[in-house]
C-alpha cells in the first residue's frame, strides 16, 4: 500500500516543549513511539555533529519534520531524491514540480523553499557590502546557489558602483531549458536608471554544460558594445553549470 503523508502546516514559532509539532487538534491520534525515537535520535545526531554528518535523505527528513509532524517522512525523503537527484535539486525544484510529488502540498512546498531561500540570502549576504571583485569566490557561490540546480534558463545582472559593490541583482528574464531570450539595450537602459557604473552578466545551463552558444557570445558582444558606448564596464559574463561555472573574460571572450 502507497505511503499516504499528512501536510500540515506549522507555526514558524511553536511554543517550547513541543517546538515542532503541530497543534493537537490538528492530528489524529499520537505519535509511534518509533517515529518519536527516530526523530529524537536524528535531530541529536545533527545537533552533535552537524549536516554534513548526514545523508542526503536524512538531511531532508529534518527538514519535513515540521511539515508532516506526525508520520514517517524516510520515504517521502527517499521519494524526492530519487525524483530530482539530491538535496540541492529537491530544495530549488518548482513548486508546480514539487506538488507532482505524491505526499506534497503546500506545507511541505513552504518548507523547501524556504529552506532554498535561505540559503540564497546567506550567500548573498557574502557578496553585498564588499568589492565584488575581490569577493570572486563568494560570488560564484552565490551564483551557484542561486542558479546550478534550476531545470530552466535564467539571466540575471549584476549592477555595480564605482567601487565595485553590488547595487541590485535583478532576473532579467526566464527561458526554456535551453534558450533565455535577452535584450542588450533593456540592460544597458536599466543600468542608467540605477546610476551604476559596471555590470556582470549571469545566467545557467540547466543542461550542466557551461560551454557557451552562439547567441551567448553574440548577445555578450552586443551588451560590450552597448555598455561601451555610454561609459559603462562590462566586468564579465558567467555561465553557471551543475558543477562548474564559465567566465567569459578568464576564457578569452572578452
């Protein structure tokens, strides 16, 4: 018989002695001592040792703890690694994606993402108020974070003052897995309306390959010559893979 998982959202701030379980009438029934013991015995493994102690599914059953409160979520865990490959693609798949998951719903949907947004922000944070330049490991960190895992294209832009700290990071466009359509003079355009004075293009392969196309050097070129004509320093454009990202100016197409 199918494992039938109940997804019941929680408060993001439970009371103490029961921190991260739902309201009693919320359920039915109590908790098997087994799944209590399992949950007490994982959660004191990774307080004692840390995440990278962990497999990836045990990693993600903390993570539905909160969600599926009362129920064994080992095979809902083992269910979503094996759907989308590991802990990094459970956590940016889409909602509609995720939702296509028997035992997902809004609650554990709520949960990923905002574990995903997490872990954005903190590697965000690494990157903002410094040199960008200077800070070239946090930013494709960030990057990578923020763009690796994602199954459609996405370009963004980097904005930059005169001292090379980063003044927006904005999601120009989305495409298809393997096409994102891109306007130079958009760029440029937006570039002005926030007075800055550099720019770093990003975007992903979904397919894992950073190799650029065609039209990714073409639309580079056509941003260069834009950003030239009105003063402004086009620092590079990254490609970021599975595993690896691409940069056009270390790579000699700048």
């Amino acid at each position: 018989m199918a494992q039938s998982f109940r997804d019941s959202p929680l408060p993001l701030f439970a009371p103490q002695g029961d921190a991260d379980e739902a309201a009693p009438a919320a359920l039915n029934g109590r908790m098997p001592s087994y799944i209590a013991d399992h949950r007490q015995r994982l959660r004191e493994r990774f307080m004692q040792a840390g995440g990278a102690s962990l497999p990836d599914y045990e990693l993600l059953e903390l993570v539905l703890f909160r969600a599926i409160p009362r129920q064994d979520v080992k095979p809902l865990a083992r269910l979503l690694l094996d759907t989308f490959g590991d802990f990094n693609r459970v956590i940016t798949a889409s909602p509609a994606r995720l939702e296509l998951v028997k035992g997902i719903g809004p609650a554990v949907v709520q949960e990923l993402k905002l574990m995903e947004a997490a872990a954005q922000r903190m590697m965000r944070s690494r990157v903002l108020q410094k040199p960008i330049l200077s800070s070239w490991d946090a930013l494709l960190d960030y990057c990578h974070t923020a763009m690796a895992h994602r199954e459609t294209e996405q370009f963004r832009v980097l904005y930059l003052d005169r001292k090379n700290h980063l003044i927006a990071d904005e999601e120009q466009a989305r495409g298809t897995v393997d096409h994102v359509p891109v306007y130079p003079r958009e760029i440029v355009k937006r570039a002005l309306e926030l007075n800055a004075s550099a720019l770093i293009l990003v975007h992903n392969h979904p397919s894992g390959d950073p190799t650029p196309s065609d039209a990714d050097l073409s639309m580079t070129h056509q941003v260069k010559d834009a950003s030239h004509a009105l003063g402004l320093t086009l620092h590079d454009h990254l490609i970021i893979g599975k595993s690896r990202e691409l940069s056009f100016r270390s790579s000699g197409y700048l």
